[in-house]
C-alpha cells in the first residue's frame, strides 16, 4: 500500500476484534512513523505512552467522554506533548497532530484500524487524562488500535472551493 493508498483508505474506526493479538513490535514501528514526523526546529516535543491493559484503558475511557471504542480496541496510545522541549516556541500542537498522523497511517498500512480520540485543549479531559498517565507533558490525543470489526467505507472531502491557487 503506498501512502495515498493509507490515505484513502484510513477512516476512524470505532469497533475492533476485542482480544486480537496486536505485538507490541507492530505498536513500534507506529511509534517510530510517529517520531519521523517533522517538528519545529527539529525539537521532537512529544512522548508516548502505550497499553494494551484493560485497567488502563478503562481508566481512560472514565475520564474522556468520546473514547468508547477503547473497550474493544487492543492499544491505546496516549500522544503527549512536551513543550518544555521547545522552549519560546508554540509550535508543539502541530508537531504532536503531524505524528498522530503518521501513526494512523502506518496502522493503516500494518493492517490495524485507529481512531483519533482528542485531548488537550479539551478540559478537563487533559487534565484527568494526564493524572491517569501519571505524566507531566500534555497529553494531545488517545489512539485506540486494534483489528477492525467494522469497515467504514473510503470517502473524499475534495472541496474545490476550498482551494486557491494563486
Ligand atoms: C483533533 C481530533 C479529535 C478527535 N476526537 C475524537 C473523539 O474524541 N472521539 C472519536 O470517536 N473520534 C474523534 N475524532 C475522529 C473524527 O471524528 C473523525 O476523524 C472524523 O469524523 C472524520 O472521519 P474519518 O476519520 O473516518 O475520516 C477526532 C479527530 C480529530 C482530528
């Protein structure tokens, strides 16, 4: 699959094969299209916090109220910011959403379905999500991953109207 083929392809899904076997080797190469992401000044602000724990997705689904879909996914990646890495700079929503991309992505192409749960600037989701993770850095977005039980069908937004060429 190349990657206008993932692109087409991927769409939020939000039901999976509850208990299928996702490696934790296949939640890395997601986590490394994450950090081949560019960022500003190369400043990489983000870390990640990954389970395949009922307990903790549970604990997460208690606190974010539109991450359902966890209960059946097999992993939930937590896409946290850290701003401190990037001193004088706000550029650090954006990064994050470039390698929340990137992992959509290279599930799509490893077979798995994701859907994107947002978080920060959410409140007080972010907040309670972060005492969940027990972290410091902001937490921008949930990834649930698993093998999907439902396939929504590809579709475009192509809007002609939304785009200038000058
Ligand atoms: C910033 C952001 C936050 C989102 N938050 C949620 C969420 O909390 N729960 C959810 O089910 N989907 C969430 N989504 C997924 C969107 O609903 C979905 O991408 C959109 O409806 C388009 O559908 P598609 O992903 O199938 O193309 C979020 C997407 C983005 C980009």
């Amino acid at each position: 699959m190349d990657v206008l083929e993932a692109i087409a392809a991927r769409r939020s899904v939000r039901k999976y094969k509850k208990g299928a076997a996702v490696p934790k080797e296949d939640i890395e190469k997601m986590l490394d299209a994450a950090m081949r992401a560019p960022s500003a000044v190369n400043s990489r602000p983000w870390e990640f916090y990954c389970s395949d724990k009922e307990e903790v997705k549970s604990a997460l689904m208690a606190v974010h109220p539109s991450c359902r879909m966890l209960e059946t996914a097999s992993w939930v990646i937590a896409v946290c910011a850290r701003p401190d890495l990037q001193p004088g700079r706000g550029f650090w929503q954006q990064d994050c959403g470039a390698a929340i991309e990137n992992i959509l992505l290279a599930a799509k192409n490893l077979g798995y379905g994701t859907c994107w749960c947002g978080c920060y600037p959410a409140q007080p989701r972010a907040d309670e999500v972060q005492k969940v993770l027990a972290c410091a850095s902001v937490p921008i977005a949930l990834i649930a991953v698993g093998v999907p039980d439902e396939e929504p069908s590809a579709k475009g937004f192509y809007d002609s109207e939304r785009v200038h060429f000058i």
